[in-house]
C-alpha cells in the first residue's frame, strides 16, 4: 500500500491553531524562519518520507541487524538514509540546542513526524544522536564540542543513552557500572555491562558516541552517587580523529518483537581494563555526590516526550492505511436495504465509528504534544521571562501524560486500524501489523506507563506546593468559561465541563491521600495511571474543542467541494466524537478512584500466580 500521511492536519496546527508566528519572531528565529515557510518545508518533509525514508520499512523489518563475530550490520539502505537525514538538514543539526541551523520544535517536528511514520526504526538513531549531543552542547566544555558534535550533527557518527543494566532498569539509582579516576581529572576508566541499548551499535557511521551513567569510586549510594561520562566506542582524539579501539564490545543484540532494523545492543565496557570516558559536569565532591543523573534527566525528558509523539505517529500512520483500506475493499451490502450492490467497506457504520475513533485519538493526541513543543519553544527563546517560566512548567505537567497516554491510545489505535483491515489486516503482505509490533515497546521505553502516572501525581501535581498545576487547571477552566455557550457546540463544551469537574475531584481525593499515607499510602499508585487518563482526556479534548471552533468560523459560507470543506468538517467531528464518545470516560474512572475498590490489594498474592 502507498504510504501517506495526514500533512494537511500539520498545516492546520502550524497556521491555523497555534501562535507559531510568536515562536518564529524570537530573536533565535527571526531572520532565518517565517510562516511563509512553512508549506514549503512540509511538503518537502512529506517527499523525503515517502521517498527516502519509507522504502526501507518494511524490508528492514524482514531482513533485520545482524551481528556476526561482534560486528553489527544495518539492514540495507538503512545507514544511507540515517546519513541523508542528518546531512541535508532533516535530522539533528535542525533539532539541536546551540545550533545556528535549529528550527523551532513546533516546526521540526513536524517535518520529523513523518519520517517516524515512515519508518519508525530510523528515527529513533536521530532522536538519541540530537539528545547525546544536547547534554554535550548544555554540560560539556568548548573542547568537547568541539571534538564531538561536528561529526555527530553530519551524520559521520551516532549518539546513545547508556542506563539500563541487566539487574537495574527503572531503579537507575542502583546501578552498578563502575568509573575509576586516573591522572587525567577529566578521563575516567569504565567498567561494567549496560543493556537494552537502542541503536547501542547501529553501524549507520565511524563511531558511536555514548552518553553512560555509571558510579565513580567511592561514590554515594542510590542517584546522588551517580556520574554521567562521554564514552565512544573508538576513542576520539582532540583534533576530532579517530583513534583506537575504547574497550566497548557488542555482546549481542537483542531479538525484538518489532524494530527489526534497530539495533538493541547488549554492551561491555571495559572488558579489557581498557575502557575511557570523559567526565561530563563537576568531579563527585566531598560527599560522593555527582550530577550525573540530573543532567542525564535532560536528555531522558526530551525523549519521554519524544516517545508518546513517536508512538502517535505510528497510529496517524496505521489510521493512513486503514481509510485507504477501506476505500478500496468491496466487501458487503448497506445495512438492511435486500438486493443492494456490494459496497466499499467504508459504507458500513462499525467500519466509520472506527475510523473517526482512530482519527479522533491521533489528531486530539498530536495537538496537545504540539501544544507541548510550543510551550517549550517559548520557554527556551521568549524574551518573556515570565510566560517562559509558566510555560516551560505546563511542559513539565505535559511530559508524562504525553508519553502515557500517547504510547498507550496508540496501541488502541493501531488495533483498530488491523481490525478496519479484516483478516488481511493480520498478515505482513499489509504494513499495519508491523505498526503494531514496532508501538509496543513505546510503553515500556523511557519508563513504563506507571512511572510516568506516578510521576504525575506524585510530582507535577505536588511541584512548588502545586501552583503551576493549579495554573494549567486554570488554563481548562478558562477556555471552558471562555467557550460553554459556543453555537453549535453546546453539548460538547458541557462533556468537558463534566469531565474537567471530575478532574478537579481526582485532584482532591489525590490530595487527601497524600495527606493520609498511613492509611492511603497504597492507594497512590493502584490508582495512579487511571488518574493520569482522566487529565489527559480532558486536555486532548479541549484541545480538539478549541481546533473545533476555528474550523467552524472557517467553513462558513463553504459549500461539500469547495478546497478545505471536508478538512474543516472532519476536524468538527474529530472534536464532536471524542468529547460525546471518548471523554464520558473521565467522570466514571473518578467514580472509580473515589470507590477506592481494593479488590487488586486484597487478593492474596498466591492466587495471582499460576502454580
């Protein structure tokens, strides 16, 4: 099936919704982006995806990596359109902090999306590569720099992140690889094994270039203890040339349930007491304390988000090929009308309920994760310090419900998107199933759907006595007060004011709870990813709701043919379905957190477990 992807609804978001033109006026931007840009580089966008990017696909996910006496090799033309992207300014030399060449997030990510579609294997070798050298450009000296990013921005080497070991995942702070100081203050040695390692060993370049957490000796117990090194697989010298071997081995690669053509390395470092890394931020100080971990948080939340997006574009993509589907597949006759012609299944009710369902989630999920990337352009380039502070903490508020709630609708979103296709649906001769197989692990990468819950409730919710969530509570109830008696919209704007009403009592019981740990304490998380969903849903649908009401200002006086007619229309039910069908949810999950139903802490755990 041909690949294609929804560039229209991006427009709308850049031109139509958002205030790009505040982002693209800040000093950062203003001589070298305007709105008069934005087609044009979309549009190129969408051809690189569909030409560059999406012919590897679904060979990669046959053929696979393949390591072979400790050497990785990529799947075919999988190097070459990494290089491609990162040399002709898709990639990170456009999505870099410090980098003159940087677009605003809104606008990169929009052209990134659809090569994450488009083959969601690749994109995530840029994602690491644009985070490694951000914590090197934020944390690392002039000389690091230089001797570094040059040839990780051209696509000459690659960037990783280095945490999980085989005995420690989630629990970062327990980790055992180890760094030993030597003459030099700034080199370390490393020894230890990390595991789980996306792109730990790609091949797409010369070298690649480790972003590792380990424990310098004599460090402090749990995440203080922890130092953050710049390690690369062959050892760089510092007039930027390649020099030997640094002691870091592939063990193996791991054998996935999809994302045949990344390779998940399992790494040792140092197996020859050989293995070097330079210290990234200040020595560990008189107590064994060490910066490491907080600086790695940088990188970390940039690809939590990064996550939940990818995780969307995967469904927008699966969503793609279902409608297509459904327009050419004959397959029936209209629901109760004898001796009717055989139809396109798109005729049929349950096959358009699940369509606009799909269309609904992806295009809901996309304008709160764009609204995310505005808040964060603003806050690292508003000359308004102010709103930049506000702003970057509604982007702190957003992180986890975007990562958890956009990794897990998209599950949903691409099952349907098989079930839309009937039984061929479930073969590799469509590209839907492979959809399916490469999302999954999106709820899992970067900490699973209850760490970001927890997180949410645990701390976004709780930051500085709760102001900046009180503040984003406050941005909902504005828009709904701005917004209850909007014509035609009626029923919907009262949905929302139900269900942000049942928002405001999750806060509270969650309050509550808190304040009685003694009694409450394993309440707090039983309940936590379910009180994560009911905000999500009421922000996705204000989002659609507030899209909803310039696409009916637009349409006015548009007849069905005229150009943005039926783009308009969709964007209205997208809106009108999820806030009737989707967003009574919330109101019945705060049902449920205020029962406090304990069933899941009262059964003895031996009846869990099949013996």
């Amino acid at each position: 099936m041909e690949f294609k992807y929804d560039v229209r609804d991006l427009k709308f978001i850049l031109k139509e919704w958002l205030p790009t033109g505040e982002v693209l006026a800040c000093d950062r931007y203003k001589e070298n982006f305007s709105l008069d840009d934005i087609d044009m580089l979309l549009n190129e966008g969408y051809k690189v995806a569909r030409e560059v990017v999406n012919p590897i696909n679904a060979p990669g996910d046959k053929i696979g990596v393949k390591l072979e006496k400790g050497v990785v090799t990529p799947v075919p033309g999988f190097k070459e359109a990494y290089q491609f992207l990162q040399q002709n300014g898709w990639g990170s030399s456009s999505e870099c902090i410090q980098v003159d060449t940087g677009m605003p997030l809104i606008l990169y990510k929009a052209c990134a999306e659809m090569n994450t579609a488009a083959c969601p294997a690749l994109t995530s070798c840029i994602k690491l590569t644009s985070g490694a050298a951000n914590l090197i450009l934020r944390f690392g000296t002039q000389e690091d720099r230089d001797r570094f990013i040059p040839k990780m921005l051209d696509g000459s080497w690659q960037g990783t992140m280095c945490l999980t070991e085989p005995n420690f995942g989630s629990d970062t702070g327990d980790i055992i690889t180890r760094s030993y100081p030597t003459d030099d203050p700034r080199i370390w040695k490393i020894k230890g094994t990390k595991m789980f390692i996306t792109a730990g060993d790609q091949g797409t370049g010369e070298n690649t270039i480790h972003l590792l957490l380990a424990r310098p000796e004599g460090g402090a117990p749990g995440s203080p203890g922890i130092g953050l090194y710049i390690v690369p697989k062959y050892w760089v010298n510092e007039d930027g040339s390649l020099g030997e071997s640094n002691d870091v081995t592939t063990v193996g690669v791991e054998h996935k349930m999809g994302l045949h053509a990344q390779a998940t390395a399992l790494l040792n470092f140092g197996d020859d007491d050989n293995c070097r890394g330079i210290l990234l931020g200040p020595a560990p100080d008189a107590k064994g304390y060490s910066q490491g971990l907080a600086m790695m948080f940088h990188m970390m939340n940039e690809s939590r988000i990064g996550t939940g997006h990818n995780a969307n574009t995967q469904g927008a993509a699966a969503y793609c090929f279902a409608s297509q589907y459904a327009t050419e597949r004959i397959q029936g006759r209209p629901f109760g009308i004898k001796n009717a012609e055989r139809v396109p299944i798109i005729k049929h009710e349950d096959i358009r309920r699940m369509l606009l369902d799909m269309k609904a989630h992806v295009e809901g999920i996309r304008a709160m994760i764009f609204r995310g990337f505005y808040y964060l352009d603003i806050e690292s380039n508003s000359s308004d310090r102010e709103k930049a502070k506000l702003y970057s903490s509604f982007a702190e508020i957003l992180t986890p419900i975007v990562k958890c709630y956009g990794s897990e609708a998209s599950l949903g979103v691409v099952a349907q998107a098989i079930q839309v296709l009937g039984g061929v649906g479930y073969t590799q001769e469509y590209p839907v199933e492979q959809y399916l197989r490469d999302s999954k692990i999106l709820t899992i990468w970067e900490g699973t759907s209850f760490i970001h819950a927890n997180d949410l409730i645990g701390r976004k919710m709780r930051m500085k006595e709760g102001a900046p969530f009180a503040a984003w509570m406050q941005d909902i109830r504005a828009f709904i007060a701005a917004n209850q008696n909007a014509e035609g919209f009626e029923k919907e704007m009262k949905n929302l004011a139900a269900a942000f009403a049942a928002a405001e009592e999750v806060q509270a019981i969650y309050s509550a709870w808190w304040a009685d740990m003694e009694h409450k304490r394993r309440l707090i998380p039983l309940f936590a990813q379910r009180a994560l969903f009911v905000f999500a849903q009421v922000y996705v649908a204000m989002c659609l709701l507030d899209q909803a009401l310039i696409a009916a200002k637009k349409s006015q006086g548009l007849k069905p043919g005229d150009g943005d007619y039926t783009f308009y229309a969709g964007k209205i039910a997208s809106a009108r379905y999820y806030a009737n069908n989707i967003l009574p949810n919330a109101p019945m999950l705060a049902a449920l957190i205020r029962s406090e139903e304990d069933t899941v802490l009262t059964c003895p755990e031996e009846a869990l477990v099949v013996s």
